[in-house]
C-alpha cells in the first residue's frame, strides 16, 4: 500500500446555504478493510459518502485516493482510480436482461483495467454474485433483493478497488440481509476489495463489519470496532440508547 490509504478524507466539509451537512470529517480506509458508516437521520452520512465517491464536490476539505488529490475531480476520475458506489434505488435497466445489465457496466468502465479472473467476463461475474440462473431474465422481472445483487455486480464491472454501498440491506427480510452481508464479505475476500458500507439499520451493519465510523450532526463522533463503538456514550446518546440497545 506504500504507506497510503485506499481512500482518505481529509476535513470535509460539506454546507448548503446556511446548513452545514458534514463538519469537517476525517477518516482514511485502509486496503482490503470492510467499514461501515452509521449515524441517525439528517447525520450527513449520504452526504460524507456522496463526498467519498465524487458525486458532491466538499466545500472545504480534501479527498485523495492512493495518495493523490481527488478533490473537485468528477465521478469519473473517481471511476479511474477504482472506486464504484451503488445507490439507494436500484438503478438497473429494467427492460434489458440481467446478463446485458452486467455486459453494460463491463463495456462502461471496466474492459481496460485489470481484474481478478473471478470478472474476466458477465457470466463469471453473475456467478459470483449468485444470479447465473436469472441470467436470461429482464431485471424488471427478478425480486428486489436480486435487483440489489445485480447492482452490486454492475458496480463490480467496473474492476473496482473500492466499493461504496449505499443502504444495500434497505427493504430485506432478515434472512435476505443475512446472505447479502456474508456475499459482500465474501467478495472483500476474493476480490481483496476496500468495502465502505452505509446502512440505516445500525444492527445488520454492526453485526458484518469490521469497524464502524459514526457521525452525528455532520461531525464524526466515533470510529472503532463495532464492540467499542456500541459502548460508546456519545453514540448510544445519539441513538437516544434504543436500536443500540438491541444491537448490544
């Protein structure tokens, strides 16, 4: 890694008018880390990791992948450095097959760069994230938990280093979330990728990750395992004590 994180955010900041959304936020992801970002409602979270990815500019504040100064950049250059995200709402092409969803996200981004063999090509990748089957099928027509597994293997086409997901577990039963979480650790594994996770339901997400940033008001109030983050008084404050309680 010569001596640079993945990824590095350094006191972003991010304001609309006179609100203030991210209050000068650090936090550095290491290679082959599987990180998740918590925090309550209006905590700035889809901001700080719209910020991550290049789709919000900071107001202050900078980004640096590798080393290299990514601030201002757009999405693309992002794309360039390895870094993929999905999004709340699934965002495949309903009317084409779930095999052409992941040809479109090859030819996109990542026919140049290099890859695992587990990606060479659509088939491989639909395989790995356990839709082979639905290969032949409009993605209009496969459940909303498949839809999020196809997503993933979109941004996956991308060859990325670094996968942002965005509330990915958002509308699964409990058992859906189960097997979507050990996929994503699985795919960490094999891929040797950095995962930035951002979920609502603080319990899944406490339960898969292996460190957790929390933020609260725009500002980072911890950054530990989630064993230390969940003992934590600001956090359990913040949380108004009850989905940590659960989660505890």
């Amino acid at each position: 890694m010569n001596g640079h994180a993945m990824l590095e955010a350094r006191g972003v900041t991010v304001r609309f008018g006179g609100l203030t959304a991210v209050d000068g936020v650090s936090a550095a992801f290491a290679a082959g880390e599987l990180v998740g970002i918590i925090g309550p409602n209006g905590a700035g979270k889809t901001t700080f990791f719209n910020t991550l990815s290049g789709v919000q500019r900071p107001s202050s504040g900078d980004l640096y992948a590798h080393g290299r100064r990514l601030t201002g950049a757009g999405p693309h250059r992002y794309a360039a450095q390895g870094i993929a995200r999905t999004f709340q709402t699934p965002r495949v092409f309903a009317e084409l097959s779930v095999l052409e969803n992941i040809e479109f996200g090859l030819e996109f981004a990542g026919r140049g760069r290099q890859a695992s063999w587990l990606l060479k090509d659509a088939p491989s990748i639909l395989h790995l994230i356990g839709l082979a089957a639905q290969a032949e099928l409009p993605a209009a027509t496969i459940t909303p938990s498949q839809q999020r597994l196809l997503e993933i293997g979109m941004a996956l086409a991308t060859r990325p280093r670094l996968l942002l997901l965005d509330e990915v577990a958002a509308g699964l039963t409990e058992s859906e979330v189960d097997a979507m979480a050990q996929l994503i650790r699985r795919l960490r594994d094999e891929l040797d990728l950095t995962v930035i996770w951002i979920e609502h339901a603080v319990t899944t997400l406490l339960r898969y990750v292996e460190r957790v940033i929390v933020l609260h008001q725009g500002r980072k109030i911890a950054d530990g395992t989630p064993a230390e983050v969940v003992r934590h008084a600001e956090v359990i404050e913040a949380y108004l004590g009850d989905e940590m309680a659960e989660a505890a």
